[in-house]
C-alpha cells in the first residue's frame, strides 16, 4: 500500500506525517528557528526508517503552500517539489490555514484562523461552518492580534498560533471570542495529510513547477 507523505514548513513549527489512507502512520513536529534546509530532509528520512517505509512507497506528497514565512515556505515547497518531480509523483498544495481549520468542532459561530507572520503581525483567515467542514471566506490577510480583535463583532472562535501576549489581547473580548486550546492550534502534518489525501483521491493535484508560496495582502477584512 502506497502513503501521502506530509510536509508543513510555513513557520518555525515544522511538521512531517505519513497517512495511509486509513491509518497516520507517524507524525513529527518541531520548532526550527531558521534551520529548516538542515533538518527537513534527514527528518523525512527518519520518519521513513522509523516506519520501515522505503521512498519508493510514498504514493503522493501533500505540502501546506501559507501564508507563512517566505524562506520557511521555500524549503518545504523546494524539497516536496523536487521529491514529486524526482519521483514522478503527484503533488497537492493545502493553504496553511486550512490546516488549522479543520482541526477544529464545528460550530455556528464563525472561525478566524491565525498564525504568525513575522514582524509581530498574524496571517488571519476568516471560516465558516457548512456541512461539518470549515469554508473560507475571502482571502487570508495580514494583521496584529490587536486589529484582529477590533474586527469582531459577534463570538468567533480563534485557533492558531498565538504568542501569551496575543491571547492576553484577544481574551480582554471575553464576550465575542472564544480561544482555542493551544493543542487545537497546533498545525498538524497528519490533519495536513488527511486534506492533501482526500484531492488526490478525488485526482485533484497540482502541477510541481506552477506550485507556489500564498502572500499575505494588508487589508483587512470584517466578518458580519
């Protein structure tokens, strides 16, 4: 049986799984300030030791595309696209914030997804619950957990990673957000894996050479 093999390096949180289809056969995560061209490739090597997995088996490459830091984003997309291009097998794309997303319950109030973007500010992408699966709303944009805060109007969960300042600011709006527990906004490879292994069942891949890192734009963006 062939695998998805899993690769998120949007920030200094790096993550690797591998997914059966049925079964996450391993999963790593890791914090990697500025180390990710050293460590990723014996980390993926590893994890296929571990499992007693030979390269030749991994079947499909999902890899998280952002927002996130430019070069951390660079090293992920760089290795999982020459491994597909190398290996003559597909490549699926998921944005960064999808990932966390759908980590989370469902529920009726809406979900802003965050992670850190450098420079104190935060990716911030808007969610809504349809079906039991969390749907984007517009584009993810750029913000500080301050202008975050300021947009909501009504409870809203957030998940994500947050700095203890982030979630001091966003917790003082005790009535409208409700805020993730830190183990729901972990970025999970084997979360990642499951998303990139339900397109590829459905033959959505992407093309390896016009796959691309996702910017961040500065406007802002208000739920209502």
């Amino acid at each position: 049986m062939t695998s998805l093999l899993a690769i998120d390096t949007s920030t200094a949180y790096v993550g690797i799984a591998l997914f059966d289809g049925v079964r996450i056969l391993a999963e790593s995560t890791w914090t990697s300030p500025q180390h990710h061209t050293v460590e990723l490739a014996p980390a993926v090597a590893a994890l296929l030791a571990r499992c007693g997995l030979p390269v030749d088996r991994i079947g499909a490459l999902g890899v998280a595309v952002g927002p996130g830091s430019f070069t951390s984003l660079r090293v992920g997309l760089a290795f999982a696209k020459g491994l597909a291009m190398a290996r003559r097998i597909p490549i699926i794309g998921i944005r960064s914030l999808d990932i966390i997303a759908a980590a989370q319950p469902g529920t009726r109030t809406p979900l802003a997804a965050v992670m850190q973007a450098g420079r104190g500010r935060l990716a911030i992408g808007w969610y809504r619950s349809k079906q039991n699966a969390w749907l984007a709303e517009g584009a993810p944009f750029a913000g500080t957990a301050n202008s975050l805060a300021d947009l909501i109007r009504q409870p809203t969960l957030v998940a994500g990673e947050l700095t203890a300042d982030d979630r001091q600011r966003l917790a003082r709006k005790r009535v409208k957000v409700a805020l993730a527990s830190p183990s729901r906004s972990v970025r999970r490879p084997a979360v990642l894996a499951e998303l990139a292994w339900e397109r590829w069942q459905q033959n959505d891949i992407d093309e390896p050479a016009a796959l691309a890192p996702i910017y961040l734009h500065t406007a802002a963006t208000q739920i209502t």
